[in-house]
C-alpha cells in the first residue's frame, strides 16, 4: 500500500532514551512517524502504543545501521512509499576505553552508526526531503563536539562530524525548503548504563544531567522555528568554547578517566 498522500517524520534509534522522547513528543503533535531501531528492542508494541495513546499513524522498521547495505535499502523503502518531512538522525553510539584497549568492532560501530550512517541516510532521502515544500532534519551531535576528549577518544571525534557535517549542509541548502538543525546535548539520563557513568562523574556530571524528555521537546520547539543550530546546556556549552584546549583537553580527560578506573 503506497502512504504517499500522507507525510512522516524519520526517527532513527527511536525504541528509547532520546530517540523515543522525539517519538512521543512528535506523536503529540499528531505527526506520523516512522521509526528505525535495531531489531529485538519490541518497536512494534512502542509503535502501537503510541498510535493508541494519539490520533497518529506509526510505522516501524527494524535493522542494523551500521551495516551500509541495510542504510541504502532502508532508504529505498522510505523513498518508494512515503513522503518524507523530517529526518531525526539520533541512533549513535559511545563509549569509554583506552584506545589501546579498544576493539576493531568498537571503533568501527561508532564510526558507522555515527558517521556513515548519519551522512547516507541524509544523502538518500535528501531527494524526498528536497520535494516537500518545508522539510527538516536534525542530527543529533553532543556537547564532546567542542573538545578532544581522551578515553573517548572516538566518540568526540564522531560527534565534531555531525556537527560540522550539518552546519556545512544546512549552508548549502539555505535556499531550499530543507532545514538542517544540529543539537549539541550533555549528559542525559536515557539509560541505566548512562546513569551509572553519570553517577561516577560526581558533583558536575549530576549538576549538568538533562532529561531526554524536556530535551526533546524543546530541540523540536527550536527545529520548527528554523534554529540551526540547538544549544540545550547554554552554561556548558559557553565554557566549552571560552576555554582554551589546553584546559579543556586535560581537564575533561581527566574526569572521563573515572569512568574506566
Ligand atoms: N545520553 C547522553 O548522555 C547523550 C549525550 C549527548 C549526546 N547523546 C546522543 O544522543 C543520541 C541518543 O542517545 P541515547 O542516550 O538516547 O541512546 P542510547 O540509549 O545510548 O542508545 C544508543 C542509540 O543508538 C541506537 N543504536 C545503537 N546501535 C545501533 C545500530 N547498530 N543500528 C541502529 N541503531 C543503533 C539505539 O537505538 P535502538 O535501541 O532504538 O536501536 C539507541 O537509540 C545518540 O546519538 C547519542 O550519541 C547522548
């Protein structure tokens, strides 16, 4: 059946944390969504869940983006059967390791997730994206855009893609209905995982803990308003550029550190 007189907003790591947050938070805005999540996470109850709980249709498609191939037929689905208004490139992966420790399979996930995937689902559905008279799409970066960090090492390194990759697009599309956004978030409480490593931060992990929830809601308040670029910790994200690397490359090394000790 062909959903092409409707228009769906892409969700991508939408099962739970941030990804979910957007879900509902659209949903409530009676959008219909799609979303794109690993297999094995029960998207199907989620999806009809949220279509009991709105007056929305939501649709869901399970897969592993870090496998190029499944990104490219993922793609072929969505521009065969709908039209597509807004992109949500979340899905990403971290970590903590020394890099000496790190496994080929961790370095590649992070890379893939975060770097290849991101840049190939826009590349695809930027076509779709391009037919609507509005259209958005919003990359989820981080607040370790701003700054080397070691022991992460990777991740940082990803999400200063992200951001770089969507200020540059957003500039080549300014003439164009598309909008690109980037959000550059700190901690947030999405997981257990997350809050047992927030915890280990102390005083100053816990101070800046955001809430997927409130989150969400203002980055798609900000996304709709054409705001480029979505600052959610102002005071963090302030130090994060006033400082000088010397400072914040050490300092923040240090305190991650923790995490693995
Ligand atoms: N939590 C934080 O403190 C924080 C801070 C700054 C930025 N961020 C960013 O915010 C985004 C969401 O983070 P989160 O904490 O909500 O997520 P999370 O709980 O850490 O889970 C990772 C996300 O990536 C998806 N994912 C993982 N492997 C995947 C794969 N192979 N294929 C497809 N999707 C995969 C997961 O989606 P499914 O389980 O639905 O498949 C999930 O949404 C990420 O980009 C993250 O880097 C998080």
């Amino acid at each position: 059946m062909s959903h092409l007189s409707k228009k769906y907003g892409v969700i991508t790591g939408a099962s739970q944390g941030l990804g979910m947050a957007f879900a509902k938070e659209l949903a409530s805005q009676n959008l219909n969504l799609i979303l794109v999540s690993l297999p094995g996470q029960q998207l199907a109850q989620k999806a009809s869940q949220l279509m009991q709980e709105h007056d929305v249709e939501v649709l869901f498609y399970e897969t592993d983006l870090t496998v190029k191939e499944n990104v490219i037929t993922l793609c072929q689905w969505l521009n065969a059967q709908f039209d597509i208004y807004l992109l949500i490139n979340n899905a990403g992966v971290g970590g903590t390791r020394r890099f000496t420790e790190a496994s080929v399979q961790y370095i590649d996930t992070i890379l893939q997730l975060n770097v290849v995937a991101t840049s190939l689902l826009t590349h695809q559905l930027l076509p779709n994206l391009l037919k609507q008279p509005q259209a958005y799409i919003l990359n989820v970066s981080s607040m370790a855009a701003f700054s080397p960090i070691g022991y992460k090492t990777v991740y940082p390194a990803s999400k200063t893609f992200i951001h770089s990759f969507s200020r540059g697009l957003s500039e080549e599309l300014k003439k164009t209905g598309v909008v690109v956004s980037v959000v550059n978030p700190g901690a947030m409480a999405t997981n257990e995982d997350t809050c047992k490593r927030i915890n280990k931060l102390g005083f100053w992990g816990r101070l800046t803990l955001l809430q997927p929830e409130k989150v969400a809601g203002y980055c798609i308040k900000k996304l709709f308003k054409k705001d480029r670029v979505i600052m959610v910790n102002p005071w963090s994200w302030l130090a994060m550029v006033l400082l000088p690397i010397w400072i914040k490359l050490p300092v923040l090394s240090n305190n991650i550190k923790k995490e693995i000790q």
